[in-house]
C-alpha cells in the first residue's frame, strides 16, 4: 500500500539541463515532495539523489552545510548523463526539525555545541528524517534498482528497508570551508556518514 499521490507534473529548463519535476503528496504527513527527473527513469540502475529539503543552504546560500553544493552537484551529474532523478524531500529541515528549531540549533552551535548535540539539547533526535515516500516516489516512477548518491548511511538502509535495490552508492561530497567543516565533522564522527577525515 502507498501513502503518496502523483500529482502535476510539469517542464522544468535550469541551468544544468531540462528536467520534469513531478509533485506527490505523502498522505500520512501532509507534506508535498518533488521528483525532478530526466531522460527514462523507469527500470535499472538509476542515478538518483534523494535531497533533503534545507531552505538555509538551497536557498539562501548558507556556508555552514553543504547541502546547496550538494543539490547543483546532483542536477549537474544527472542532467550530463541524460538520465537520472532529484527526490527532494520537503519536511526535512534540519534534519526534520523544522525550520524554528534549526535557526535555534544554529544559536547553540555558534554557543559551542555540534549539531547533533543542539539537536538533542532541544528535545529531538540527532536525525527524525523518514524516507518512505522517496522509495514510493521511486517505485511509482518504475525505478527498480538505483546507483544512489549519498553519503549517509541511513539513507542507504532506509531505500533498502523499502525494497530499493541500491547497486552502489556514489561519494556526493562537497569540499568543506571555514563555516562548516566542523559541521561535516559531527555528520561524519556522529551520524557515521562517509565522508574523507
């Protein structure tokens, strides 16, 4: 059984290449993701991002992650090979606080304190991010098996968990600067996500 709901899809020319962006409701949370994808995505070995929704960083600019970096990197790669897929996963900010209690973890780190240690020190989990409507967003698209671009292990065991063959993942990293190389730090030393030391 599913809980999303395909809905629009539409054109979309940027900068890297013509995409179709696809919006779906996830019935359980209220919340509307994205597909955004080129060439024919159904059957194997997909390259895919799944692109947790950061305002601060994909908006905005923000140098204290890297998830901006991250997103252009992810529609450039996809757009060169002429086939591939963005799942941005909206309700994930700050790894699914919200954007209130992100601006308040930014408050307690520039205190001193890491980002998983804000994250706790305001009630929440290190990570409260949930990835079942990607892999139904995957599987409604006819993806059957994708090379997945990430360096967080727990997406890796969340696509699996829900039936997405993951026939390898590809290192998605982004040189640190002076604003978030500690961050990367924590998401490597805490979060155990693959990243150089």
């Amino acid at each position: 059984m599913t809980d999303i709901d395909k809905g629009t899809s539409a054109r979309l020319p940027t900068p890297h290449g013509e995409f179709t962006i696809t919006a779906y409701f996830d019935r359980s949370t209220g919340i509307e993701h994205l597909a955004l994808h080129c060439g024919d995505v159904a059957g194997e070995e997909v390259l895919v991002r799944v692109h947790s929704e950061c305002l601060t960083g994909d908006i905005f600019g923000s140098l204290r992650c890297d998830c901006g970096p991250q997103l252009q990197l992810a529609l450039a790669r996809i757009a060169a090979l002429g086939r591939g897929m963005v799942i941005y996963m909206r309700g994930h900010e700050g790894r699914g606080i919200g954007i209130e209690q992100k601006l308040r973890a930014y408050n307690l780190q520039d205190q001193g304190m890491d980002t998983v240690e804000a994250n706790l020190a305001l009630g929440h989990p290190a990570d409260s991010r949930r990835f079942e409507a990607a892999a139904q967003i995957l599987q409604d698209l006819g993806v059957r098996s994708v090379c997945l671009m990430s360096n967080n292990p727990l997406k890796v065991l969340a696509l699996e968990a829900q039936g997405i063959r993951i026939v390898q993942r590809e290192p998605h990293e982004i040189d640190a600067n002076p604003e978030n190389a500690a961050y990367l730090g924590t998401k490597r030393d805490k979060l155990g996500h693959f990243l150089r030391g």
